[in-house]
C-alpha cells in the first residue's frame, strides 16, 4: 500500500515537473519547440495512463488506439453541456474508452479506445469530424510491443 502511494505520489511530482512547475523558463518559444513539447507531454501522460490507468488492464479482447485530437472552441461548448454519461454513451457496442485526456489550453487531447474492429474508432471519431480534426493510432503495451520486437 505504502510502495504504491509513493509511487503515485512520485509520479504527480514528475508531472508538475514536466508541465514546467520547477523550471518555468521565459523565453519565446519557436513554433517547432512548442509542437515537440506538446507532443512529448502527450506521449508522457499515455505512459502514465498505460502504467497506472485502466489501459494497463486492455490486454484482453481487442486492440488498444489512441485518438490524437484538435478541437475548436465550439466542440468544447457541445462537450461541456455532455454528461458523463451521454459521452460515454457514444462508443460504439463492441468498443469501450479506456481514458481522454484534454489540454484545455491549445484545444487538444487523446482519446485511448479499446476495440473489436477498427471501424468502430472511425465511427466515433467521425461524430467530432466537424468540429475536431482527428488522427487515429493503434498502440500496443509493452509486453505485445517486445513480442513484435523479437519477431525479426
């Protein structure tokens, strides 16, 4: 119990870290060093979702996508007058979320779906495509990625 709630706790403290909590540097950013950082924090909270999250657990039936997404305003609009419910409610029979993660402030997130078939992700991140644009990636955990490493 103890070895687990230290090891959440060092997790958030990298966290706060890597969202610029100890070191905020001031200086102009350029445009290609705000879309790495972004893309790094991205795929740094997947890890952490992978490791610690529901994910962790998706090794059963169906493969596992992340859902890469940019929205414009108006879609956080419908999305806050959602509930929870209704936003679960539309993944598809045969597809469940696994996580969402929003960056409120440029309007992205990722989406982690675990599905039977692929078509049922297209479906769902069809129903955003005029408010989001969407790319969509099948991802693996990394008992499956070594196996897939070893086949060479």
């Amino acid at each position: 119990m103890f070895s687990r709630c230290l090891t959440r706790l060092v997790v958030l403290l990298v966290l706060w870290w890597f969202s610029g909590g100890f070191l905020r540097i001031s200086y102009t950013e350029n445009p290609y060093q705000k879309l790495w950082r972004l893309r790094l924090k991205k795929y740094f909270v997947l890890a952490i979702t992978l490791l610690f999250g529901n994910a962790a657990y998706a090794d059963g039936h169906g493969s596992v996508y992340m859902i890469d997404f940019k929205c414009a305003q108006e879609a956080y609009k419908v999305f806050a007058s959602m509930t929870l419910e209704e936003l679960d409610g539309q993944f598809l029979k045969g597809s469940t979320k696994l996580a969402r993660y929003h960056d409120l402030t440029s309007g992205s997130g990722i989406v982690l779906v675990e599905a039977d078939d692929p078509t049922l992700v297209i479906a769902f991140t069809n129903g955003w495509s005029e408010l989001c644009e969407s790319t969509i990636t099948p991802v693996v955990n990394d008992k499956k990625a070594m196996a897939i490493l070893s086949m060479k």
